[in-house]
C-alpha cells in the first residue's frame, strides 16, 4: 500500500510518502527560506568571467546567482528565431555583457557558500506537459514504453505548439485523454506569454514566475500508478488538498481520504523512520549492512555481509546481500534526496552473470525514483558509478545543522598537545 500522508501545523506543510508503512520519500518545509526552484527571474548580468565561461547575475537574492555557458544563449537570436536549444555558441563574452538585462529560471537553490545555479533555457511545467518556450523538440517520459503510444503524443502536440517551442510528455499522460493534455500545453503558452509581458515592462532585478508551493508540486507531481491512497487528518486539509487535486490533478481526487489523526507522521512512525535515515550505517534484514559516506558533489556507499552468514556458500551469500543492499540503496537515496555523483562498493563477485544480474536489478529499482539517475556500469575495481540529478536541498541539511566542535568532521580531537601542569 503506497500511501502520501499530508500534514500541516501552521501554515506550514510536510508530506511523507509511504510503501507498506516504511517511509521512502518525504518532503519538509525549511525555516530558512521559501522554495525558489522553478522561478522565473529578469536579472542583471553583474560580471563576466572567461576564464570560468560563466557569468554572475544579480536576481534579487542575497546572493548573485551562477550562469554556466551551457545554460546561456544569445537572446536576440532566439527571440528571431535564429537559434535553438541545441545550438549554443562560445564563449561566455560574447552571449552576455556586464549590464544587460537576462531573463532566467533557477533551476538549483543556493547552498552554503554558492549562489542558486540558474539557466537561460526556462522550462514550465504542468500535469501532462512540460513546456520548453525556447526548445525545439518534443521528448516523451522513458517510463511511456509503447512506441505506438509515443508517436502518437508527439503527433498530438507538435499539431499544437507554437514554431520554435519545444514540450516533455510527462508519464501521467500516457493514459489521459487528449483534451486534458492540450488544456495543460494551452495554460502553459498563456503562462509563458504573461511571463514575458512582465518582462517587457519591468526593471531588474524582479521575479516573474513563481512555481507552485511544495504541496501543489508534489501533488502535480505525482502519478495515479505511482500512490494508492493520499491521507489527512482533518477537515480542514481535506477541503484543501480536494481542491488542489480537483484543479491539477483530477486522478488524485478519488484517492483522497480522511482519518482523523493528532499526528499523522506519530501514527506512522515517520519521526523515528526520518531519524534512523540519518544513520551513517543501515542494516539490512538478512544481518547485511551498507555504509553511506556523503560530501558535497559525492556519496560513496558501502555493502558489508555484517552478521549475515548464509546458508550454503561463499558466492550465494555474498550474491544475497548484493541484492537486498540494491533496494535499501535505491530507498535511501531517494529519502535522503542525494544527489550527484553516487559510487557503490558492492560486495565482490566473481561470477560475471552474477554482476549482470545485479546490474540489472539495479537498472530496474531506479525507475521507482521520480528523480532521474543515471547507472554508467561497473568499473574495473568492481566500483558501480551512478548519478542521481540534484533538486532541492538533502534530507541532512533540513533538519540537521553542522556541529560546531567538529565542523561536520564527526571526530573530535582528543589531545592535541601535551598536558602542562
């Protein structure tokens, strides 16, 4: 039973979601700020820097935000129709200038010391679509298989779009009728065609667009496949999230119910499931256990046979452990949002059907995630190499602060000079 437990306290809302009552994936409100992914900004190109090929933009943040190359495009040309998406042309100083006046989408929140990351290449998203006002492409969901059902889509919406824009069909409109998909592609150009009158006419630096809230995302988000039942605990959030489901998400409606609840996260266990998901070292059921090492760009992960000794051999029992440490590896990596470079040291094997087979579990287990990742293969050291996009903020750095006795090292030196009497 896949199940979305909504809570609020305040006018603050936190949203867990279960898989036969253990937690998977859970969204928290941070005090510190409001969410800012997805917003739609008109900035001011502060400086340029060649050698970096990227520039700083003042958006209006305490920070300036960052503007790879890769992200940046000439404006004038794409507003003429002169260039696409795909063609993005070198170098840095010659797509902006100290100055000018940009329009860009924040697409990474700022962390620590860096500024939030943003592109050039805005993106709207919606329940069937997503539409790329300056792409030129139509990408179906890799989760909509049939070929059939593929063409059709991208037929139904390159009829629909306007020259020179580009759309994704997200997974949920695989089975939706077509006049609920063009309804979301319509509302988005209308969106899109507000969001530059605003441009025309304001001074940066000012936000434009801002995306939904948490709640509204996630619901947007989120597929009938993916949730059997979404809970709340008063009438209240009922109404609300009733609302929301019946504007956005018309599927989700009959999935909504009530149970009267003080605590729904209590109910749950969810505190204590949230708490144990901090731990460096997580056991698995068969006495396994796997180790989670996180820095900033990498998480290095460890499977250990721990207590687990088998039943008949070396390569089974080994091969076991491998297998139970793919899903409690796939579970943790979307509880904790982990993003970025992920380096997996399984047990090691010397049967290359056994590899294959982890391989492909693996492989299977991603889809699960709604955040893409990436699984590149194993190396020569036996070390399997995966990326997971990065969104929003990890678990850790929610509801966690850094100790301020060892700046986040966890040790603590225990002498560091001889004692002087």
């Amino acid at each position: 039973m896949r199940e979305m437990l909504i809570k609020t306290q305040g006018k603050e809302t936190s949203i867990a979601i279960t898989n036969d009552r253990q937690l998977v994936e859970v969204f928290l409100p941070r005090q510190d700020h409001q969410n800012l992914l997805g917003n739609i900004y008109l900035g001011k190109i502060e400086n340029v820097l060649p050698g970096m090929q990227a520039a700083f933009i003042n958006i209006g943040l305490e920070k300036n935000s960052f503007l790879y190359v890769e992200d940046a495009f000439n404006p004038a040309a794409a507003y003429n129709g002169e260039q696409s998406a795909s063609e993005r042309p070198r170098p840095i100083s010659e797509l902006v200038k100290p100055g000018q006046q940009v329009m860009v989408q924040l697409f990474k929140e700022p962390t620590g010391t860096k500024g939030a990351r943003v592109t050039m290449y805005p993106s709207l998203p919606g329940r069937f679509v997503v539409l790329l006002p300056l792409g030129d492409y139509i990408a179906v969901s890799r989760r909509i298989e049939d070929e059939t059902q593929r063409e059709r889509l991208k037929t139904l919406l390159r009829a629909e779009l306007p020259e020179r824009m580009g759309a994704i069909i997200r997974t949920v409109a695989g089975n939706a009728p077509e006049e609920l998909i063009l309804a979301d592609l319509r509302r988005l150009i209308k969106e899109w065609r507000r969001i530059q009158g605003r441009a025309a006419k304001a001074a940066s630096p000012a936000l434009l667009h801002s995306d939904f809230d948490m709640l509204q995302r996630v619901i947007r988000d989120t597929s009938a496949d993916d949730i059997d039942k979404i809970v709340v605990a008063n009438e209240e959030d009922y109404e609300e999230v009733s609302d929301i489901c019946e504007a956005i998400a018309p599927g989700l409606r009959d999935a909504l119910i009530l149970r009267e609840s003080k605590d729904l996260f209590l109910d749950y266990d969810i505190y204590a499931q949230m708490e144990r998901a901090l731990h460096r070292k997580i056991w698995l059921k068969s006495g396994g256990y796997i180790i989670i090492d996180q820095t900033e760009a990498l998480t290095a992960i460890d499977v250990n046979t721990g207590k687990y000794i088998g039943e008949s051999d070396l390569s089974a029992t080994v091969f076991k452990t491998n297998m139970e440490a793919v899903a409690e590896i796939i579970r943790q990596l979307r509880l904790r949002n982990i993003g970025g470079i992920i380096i997996i040291d399984f047990i090691d094997m010397d049967d290359p059907e056994d590899k294959q087979r982890l391989l492909d579990e693996l492989k299977e287990r991603v889809k699960e995630d709604r955040v893409r990742i990436t699984v590149m293969g194993m190396t020569q050291l036996g070390l399997v190499e995966m990326t997971r996009k990065k969104v929003g903020h990890d678990l850790s750095s929610v509801i966690e602060q850094e100790c301020p006795q060892c700046g986040g090292k966890g040790k603590i030196p225990v002498c560091l000079t001889e004692k002087v009497d």
